[in-house]
C-alpha cells in the first residue's frame, strides 16, 4: 500500500512538471502571438501608407504626362515656327544673292567700253582742339586750333586754323567754344568769305562759365577753305580752354 501511494506521489509530480512546462510553453507562445500581431498591425499600417504613397505617385505620373504631352505640343509648334523661318531666311538670302548678281551684271562694262569701276574714296577727317585759352581775341579773330589729333586727307593746318577741301564733296563741321567770364562771344563757321554757321556763347556773371556748339553741313568745291572766326558783336570774354573743357574743331567729308 506504501509503495502505491509512493509511485502516486511520483505520477502527480510528474504531472505538475508537465503541465508546468505546458504553460510555460503557452505563455511564451502567447507572447509570439501578440509580438506576430503587433508586427501585422504595424505591416497593416505600412501597406495603407504604401498605397496612400502609390496613389500620389500615380496622379504625379498623370500630371507628368500631360506635362510631356504639351512640352511635345509646343516643340513641334516651335519646330514648325523655325522651319518655316529657315525657309523665309534661306528664300530673302537667295534673293539678296540674285540681286546681288543682277546688280554685278549690270555695273559689268560691255565688251569693248572703258571700264566703270569706281575709284576708291580716300577718307577726310579732322580733329583739333586749342592747347589754351585766348583772353580777349579781338573781333573778326580768326581762331587757330593747335593740337591736331587727326587729319585724314591733311586738309587742316594747325598753324592757320583753316581747314582747306582736298575733294569736292558734302563735308560735316563741328565745333565747340567755352568762354570765361563775364562776356559773350559769336562765332562764325566761314567758307572762303561767306558765313555759313555760327554759335553764341554768353557768361551772365563774372565767374561763369559757358559753352556751346553747333554742327552744319556744306557742299564744297576743291580748294574751299573753311575756319572759325568771332564777329562784330564779341565782347570782352576770353575764349577758355584746357584739359577739363577742350574748345575744338572738327569736320569730315560724307
């Protein structure tokens, strides 16, 4: 009877193991359970933001491709603009060339006629200016622009002021006087002896400081001189020049 209460007691200790290890096992894996759960709930959360994230790359893509599709509108539209440009520039090109060649053949002389090739056109061109002021220069002075810096044709001489036509031609003169103080001066642009142009310049007050300039255009023969000269009508004021206000003149032939 002792022995069979003994081997019991064995049974039941056994049994309590067992079903020590059983819930063990079952708690642990009930932990894997709720741990499987949490990482689906999370795999759940991520597929909703992939699709969320999918759906926004798809109207991208859609947005994109109208995109591309008016991009290829207006390159083909601009293409067509610049091939029919092309065409328009190619088509007033040969034109000029036929123009060109139209114009060559008729300044071709005929067979046996001097020829009529124009001679080329030598240019003239001067400019000078005064190394310093003149106080007072009387009336009917002539005015002698000494530092010549350009003189194309060497048609003006420095010493005299007077420039003199080396062609016969349409010349353009230019000049510009300052005048300091108090005073006026009127200044004639002169061909040969004929008044052709002319400028006034006046200070109102004994420290000031006035300057003008006038520009004609004139026809003139071989030989015709030209020069700046005061009148009558000047008074008193110094013509003023120096690195700060040049007083000049100049001229050149179209």
């Amino acid at each position: 009877m002792a022995d069979e209460i003994k081997s019991l007691k064995e049974e039941i200790a056994v049994i309590k193991h067992l079903l020590k290890d059983q819930n063990e096992r079952m708690t642990k894996l009930e932990m894997e359970n709720n741990n499987l759960k949490t990482a689906l709930s999370q795999v759940e959360n991520d597929s909703l933001l992939l699709k969320d994230r999918l759906v926004d790359i798809s109207n991208e893509n859609r947005v994109l491709k109208h995109e591309v599709t008016d991009i290829r509108k207006q390159m083909t539209t601009i293409l067509k603009d610049l091939n029919l440009a092309t065409l328009d520039k190619q088509e007033e090109i040969g034109d000029a060339f036929r123009e060109t060649a139209v114009h060559r053949r008729l300044l071709l002389p005929d067979a046996g006629s001097p020829s009529t090739t124009p001679l080329p056109v030598e240019p003239v061109a001067f400019y000078a200016y005064m190394s310093k002021s003149e106080p007072t220069p009387s009336n009917h002075h002539s005015l002698i622009f000494d530092v010549l810096k350009t003189n194309l044709g060497n048609g003006y001489n420095k010493f005299s002021g007077t420039f003199v036509a080396p062609f016969a031609g349409a010349y353009v003169f230019t000049w510009t006087i300052n005048t300091n103080p108090h005073g006026a001066h009127f200044i004639n642009l002169m061909v040969n002896n004929a008044i052709v142009g002319g400028t006034l310049t006046d200070t109102q007050e004994a420290n000031d400081y006035d300057s003008d300039s006038n520009t004609a255009v004139v026809v003139l023969s071989q030989g015709d001189s030209v020069s700046l000269r005061t009148t009558g009508a000047s008074d008193r004021a110094q013509i003023y020049a120096d690195v700060h206000a040049f007083t000049s003149f100049s001229g050149w032939r179209l």
